[in-house]
C-alpha cells in the first residue's frame, strides 16, 4: 500500500444510504488520517449511525463511494471488519456468556488463536475495570458495566480504526471520565478513532476534528475551536427574567435588546446574548432598564454551535 | 460459533437432555403397549417386529427435533432478542459463517439426540446389521435438512407466536412420513408421503437398520442433500437481507 493512501483510513465521497424511499445519508464527503480521533456530531435521526454502520462495513452503501483502508467494504469486507473495532449504538453482548467469556469468544471470531485470546481478554477485563466481574452473567451487569465491556470487547483485536457510537450515553460521570480517560490512552497508542455523540462536552474534550450533521447533511467541520469562532461568539450571556403574568415573553425581551452583542436568542426559559465581551453586553442590558433574575457570563461551547446549526429542535 | 454455542450451553445441558426423552418414551410405549396388538411388517421383504419398524423412524425424528429445536427457539432468541449476530457480523464473519455455524450447532444437537437413541436400540436388540451405523450419516443428513430449513423459517418470523407454525409444520410432518405404518398404507395419497422430507430420512433409516439395500434409497439421499444445499444458500441470504440493512 502506498504511504499516502495507508494514512488515509476513511474517505467517502458523495455517501449516501437509502432505508426504501427514505434517504437518512445524502451525500456526505468525508477524510480521517491515522492518528486523529474524529467526530460526528447531530440531532437524533440526523444518520450518525446510519454512517457508521457503512463505515464498519456492516451496512451496503447505497451510493457515493467509500474507501476504508483505501479498500472498498463491498470486496473487502471481511478484511476491513478484521481492522476494526465497533462499539455499536445498542450494546450486542452475548447475554449467554459471562464477562470474561464475552471477550475471549469474541477474540476467535477474528480468528486469534485460544492462548491469545485469553491474553488479551485478561488485559482487557483489567482496562475496563471489570476483572472482579468477570464469571458475572452480563445480564447481571449495569448499563455502566455493559458499556465499558462493550468497548473493552471492541478491542480484542488490537483494531487501527475504533468507530464508537454514543459510547458515553447512559454513563455517569465517573464513568464517562474513565471512558475518556482511556480513549485518551488509546489515542496516544495511535488508535484512530471516530465517535458520535450528543454531548458537546465530550466532542470538545475528545475531538481533534468534527463533523456537525443534520439530515444527512454536513452542515459544518472543523476543530471544536474552529466552529465556536465560526459559528459563535466568544462568550454567552445568559439571563433570566422573572416570570410573572402580564411580563414580557422572552421573544419580546429579545426584541428590547436588539442590538446588544451580535446576536440575540430566546429560548422558552431565557434569553442568550451571543457577544464577544459578555460583562460589557451586561452593561448594556442594565443600561436599557431590564432587571433579570439572574445572569449569567460563560465561554461559548459546541453546544451553541450546534444549537445555532441545526435549529432549536429537542436534542438530548 | 460452533465453539461459542458449546461455552454457552454447557450451562444449559439440561434443556438438551430434556429433548432427548420425548421419542425415548414413545419407543418404549410403543414396545410395551403398541407392539404386542400389532404384527410383524416388512421391509424391503424382510418381515421386522413392529417395534423394529418403529425404531429407525423415531431415530429420524429424533434427529429432526433436535435439529429444529435450536435452529427455531434459540435462533429467534439470538436474532431477535440478544441481537448475538448482530455482534458477530462486526467482525470478519460473514452472514454464510453465521447461517453454517448455526446451523451446524442445531444438526450436531440432532445428531446427539440421534446417536443415543441407536445406544438405546441397540441396547434393546433391534439392531441387526452392520450397516447400522450408517444410520449415523444418514440422521446427519435429516439433522442438516431441518436444521437449515428451520433456521430459513425462523428468519421469516416476526414473533414467538409465529413460533406455533413449527409444530403446525412437524406435526402433520411425524403422520404423513411413513412413521407409524409402511407408506403402502397411505393408498391413493402415497404421493404426498415423498413431499416429506422427514419420509427420505425415515426411509433411508429404516432400511440401514434392517440391513436391507435398495435403488431407492439413492434417491432419498439425493432428494435430501438437494434439499440441504438449497436451505442453506437460503438461510445465509436471510441473514444478510435482515441483518446487513
Ligand atoms: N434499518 C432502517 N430502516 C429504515 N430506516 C432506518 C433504519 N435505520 C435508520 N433508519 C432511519 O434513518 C434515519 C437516520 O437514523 P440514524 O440511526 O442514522 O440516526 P442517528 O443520527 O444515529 O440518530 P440518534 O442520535 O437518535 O442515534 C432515521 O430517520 C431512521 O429512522
Ligand atoms: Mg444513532
């Protein structure tokens, strides 16, 4: 293989994925480098796993084309699944093996000779912290647990590309922080990695680059830094006003600060000021005789940007 | 697959045990109660007791039930409620690893049921030949056979209450397959015996047992090998139009 084609590890141009009539993936273009730990980031039915499932090579694409490894998953499948490791949307451990033998099993199916998945497994039972657990039924396990063994499972052969889909919802934050930790670790080892999430934190944490899609859409990529000068201001002012019958709706509100920041945005409990200097915008909103509640000065995250892009439906 | 079926099951012995019983106890009705009101009957011109007639087909279904058995009940369980294949198509397996795998696992719970059911025979003395044994690869080939269909079947179902078609399916099945009495007996609806594949693999049986050779039984192997090729092409396509979506 040549040098320049074995750093790419994905590249897809023009990905689409058809369910019948209903197009959940229109014609993504995509490039991940061996090394970076890249994200998806959208809206429920947005077509986050849709993609991955075409990128692990599970799901026939249905148009466009994709190349993993610089190989094509329709001629090449086996192959690409060998190098891979999947952590999928709903955990499909095997409810009728304990633990342990949920990641040795595992390890034959990628053909590992018995000793070696025996090997590993104990090394994995001891990153996912599940080592005293591990005769335990899985069913037996919590939601936490399952997860962990989840993604400890999806390392079992040693995988150069790792594709984990929400791998942190349901966790608590010790959990996620443990999870972060080790896909850190793992970063460093030079896994590459490609996640999707909703939690804007961990894609500003994790992510060196990202991807925001909504309906099956690239709607905007970079760094988490890039999208939140691009996309938003620096600081976010955040004030609530009192809700008494009779006062202003927060649209209204919105309206009476027109011009204060650069943008201004009502939402059902508060209004946002988008602005570069948030103390001074403050100033503003008590100089035009508005008394809220409580307000509130805090760095833009991703979470406004991608607020901003894929409008204010209900994300979780 | 195969290895994975046998860590999982070695928790659950009992259920395979449990299958093994049912043709167990007909066979012995049928020598203590059965077998004493009714006569001899022939195979292949060879007069037989009536228990040894019985015998071989019993051999059969028990290989049948084994087979259908885990090729229904715990596939619709790993396919629709643990999502196992689901897993397992992650990796390098492919969906005719699967069905193969699967399948093979249900045709050797066929073949253990029907292994110890020859120990039982043979213990009893119906057993005359030699040419017995091969009863072996002729219950494998009925292992295979419901195996592969039961698997296609059970990716066609939607729920456990489709589950009821089996028996509606293996009932009939055990009555028209030239079980109970010689296939002369059906008369004018002999014909609908050779739809049976239960019957090729009764006949097959039956004959080897008694030691008894005949041009037929070529072609009860030919309808049963085609018909196992056929469902298990069958039964791979399933797996990938369900699960590879
Ligand atoms: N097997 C399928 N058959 C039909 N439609 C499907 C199938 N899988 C997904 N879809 C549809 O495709 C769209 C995208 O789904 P997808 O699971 O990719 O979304 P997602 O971005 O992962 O959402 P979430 O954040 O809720 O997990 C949805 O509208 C969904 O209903
Ligand atoms: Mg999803």
């Amino acid at each position: 293989m040549a040098a320049a084609t074995d750093d790419l590890l994905i590249e897809a141009r023009g990905l689409t994925k058809r369910f019948g009539e209903f197009e959940a993936v229109r014609g993504i273009d995509l490039a991940v480098h061996r090394g970076e730990l890249f994200g998806f980031l959208g809206p429920n039915g947005a077509g986050k796993s849709s993609t991955m499932r075409m990128i692990a090579a599970v799901s026939p694409v249905s148009g466009g084309t994709l190349r993993i490894f610089g190989l094509d998953p329709r001629t090449h499948g086996p192959h690409i699944r060998g190098r891979l490791g999947v952590v999928p949307q709903l955990d499909t451990l095997d409810q009728e093996l304990s633990v342990e033998e949920n990641l040795r099993i595992y390890g034959r199916y990628f053909d590992l000779p018995r000793a070696e998945c025996r090997r590993r497994t104990a090394e994995l039972l001891e990153f996912a912290r599940l080592s005293d657990r591990a005769g335990s039924v899985v069913d037996t396990l919590s939601g936490g647990m399952k997860r962990r063994l989840s993604i400890a499972r999806s390392l079992i052969n040693r995988p150069e590309l790792l594709l984990l889909d929400e791998p942190t919802t349901g966790l608590d934050p010790q959990a996620r922080h443990l999870l972060w930790d080790r896909l850190y670790r793992l970063k460093q080892e030079g896994v590459t990695q490609v996640l999707t999430t909703h939690y804007m934190d961990e894609a500003e944490q994790l992510c060196d680059r990202l991807v925001v899609i909504d309906e099956g859409r690239i709607v905007a990529e970079g760094s988490p830094r890039q999208l939140i000068t691009q996309y938003s201001t620096r600081e976010v002012l955040e004030l609530r006003f009192p809700a008494r019958d009779g006062s202003a709706s927060t649209a209204e509100l919105a309206d009476q600060l027109g011009g204060v920041g650069s943008r201004q945005e009502a939402l059902a409990d508060r209004v946002l000021i988008y602005a570069d200097d948030g103390e001074h915008a403050l100033g503003e909103v008590h100089r035009r005789q508005l008394r809220p509640d409580s307000a509130l000065v805090r760095r833009a995250t991703l979470e406004d940007v991608f607020l901003q892009l894929t409008g204010r439906s209900l994300v979780d | 697959m195969v290895e994975r079926h046998l860590v999982a099951y070695r928790r659950m012995w009992l259920i395979i045990v449990s299958g093994f019983f049912e043709p167990l106890f007909y066979l012995l009705s049928m020598r203590l109660g059965v077998g004493r009101l009714v006569g001899d009957v022939t195979v292949g011109g060879r007069p037989v007791t009536y228990v040894e007639f019985v015998a071989p087909a019993l051999m059969a279904t028990s290989a049948m039930n084994g087979a259908i058995y885990d090729s229904t009940g715990n596939v619709m369980v790993r396919l629709r409620q643990m999502h196992l294949y689901d897993g397992v198509l992650a990796t390098p397996m492919t969906p005719a690893d699967v069905a193969v795998g699967d399948i093979g696992w249900a045709l050797l719970r066929g073949q253990l049921y029907a292994a110890s059911f020859l120990v039982v025979m043979t213990a009893m003395g119906l057993v005359h030949s030699w040419s017995a044994l091969l009863t072996l690869p002729a219950s494998a080939a009925v292992g295979l056979v419901f195996a592969a269909l039961g698997f296609t079947a059970t990716s066609y179902m939607r729920g456990w209450p489709d589950m009821d078609w089996v028996t509606v399916a293996t009932m009939p099945m055990l009555m028209f397959s030239a079980t109970f009495f010689p296939v002369e007996a059906y008369g004018r609806w002999r014909w609908a015996v050779n739809l049976s594949p239960l019957y090729h693999g009764v006949a097959m049986i039956r004959s080897l047992a008694a030691g008894v050779w005949a041009w037929s039984m070529l072609i009860h192997v030919a309808v049963l090998v085609v018909l196992a090729v056929v469902a298990v092409v069958v039964a791979a396509r399933r797996i990938d139009r369900l699960l590879r979506a």
